[in-house]
C-alpha cells in the first residue's frame, strides 16, 4: 500500500476534489472586500465632512460669543 501511493501521484478524494472546485467561498470573501472597501471610503468621507462640520460650529460659536 505504502508503496503504491509513493509511485503514483497524489490523488484527491472526493471531497478535496469538492472543496477545491467550490467557487461559493471565493466569491463570499470578493463581496466582503468589495464591503471594507466602501465602508473605508465612507468612514474617510464622514471624517472629513465632520472636520469641516466641526470648523463651521467653531465660527458659528465664536460669532455668537462675539454678539453678547
């Protein structure tokens, strides 16, 4: 038995064979990097827009300070 397995090549079992012609898993993992990139691109957008928000209440404060 030993001995046969070492002259011939490895040969995958039905389920090695399954598992590695299973595309779900792929595909799971490409729509999850798809997901982290726009949630990236979004949490950058929300920084900015919040610096700038932050900026425009700081005015905003500092006239109406100004005013009484």
């Amino acid at each position: 038995m030993a001995c046969e397995a070492i002259r011939r090549p490895f040969i995958l079992g039905p389920a090695m064979r399954h598992f590695l012609s299973n595309q779900r898993g792929a595909t799971a993992i490409e729509y999850a990097l798809i997901a982290a990139v726009i949630i990236l691109v979004m949490l950058g957008g929300l920084v900015l827009l919040g610096e700038r928000n932050a900026e425009k209440y700081n005015e905003l404060a500092t006239t109406v300070e100004q005013k009484m």
